[in-house]
C-alpha cells in the first residue's frame, strides 16, 4: 500500500477557492446563487482552510493493490 499526501497541495487549491469566493466574482455569484449561499460557502472554505493549515484535516491519496 502507498500513501500520498494530498495536504500540501490541497491547501493551495483551497485558499485559491476562498479567494475566488471573496473576491470581485463575489457580487456576480452572490445574485446567481444567493447572498447567504455564498456567505455559507465563503464560511465553509474559510474553516476548511484553517485545517488544512494546521495538519488537523490531511487529506491522502491511497494506491494499494488486491492481494493475488
């Protein structure tokens, strides 16, 4: 079995999210989907983050094959 570590470039990928939900796009998603969607999400990707930071959610990619 091999184990992947997906965290550092998960982190990146997220933080890109936030910033896209925080950023000019903001009003023209917010009158598509709804202002409290989008504060919701915002909320969401901004916990998400933080975890991801820290190490406390460490996502993985796991390869491993079926035994013969």
């Amino acid at each position: 079995m091999e184990l992947a570590n997906r965290n550092p470039w998960y982190a990146k990928v997220a933080a890109k999210k936030l910033e896209w939900l925080r950023g000019p796009d903001r009003e023209a998603l917010s009158e598509r989907h709804g202002a409290d969607f989008i504060d919701h999400q915002i909320a969401i990707w901004t916990k998400l983050v933080r975890v991801l930071e820290s190490g406390e959610h460490c996502p993985h990619h796991i390869r491993a094959r079926k035994p013969g």
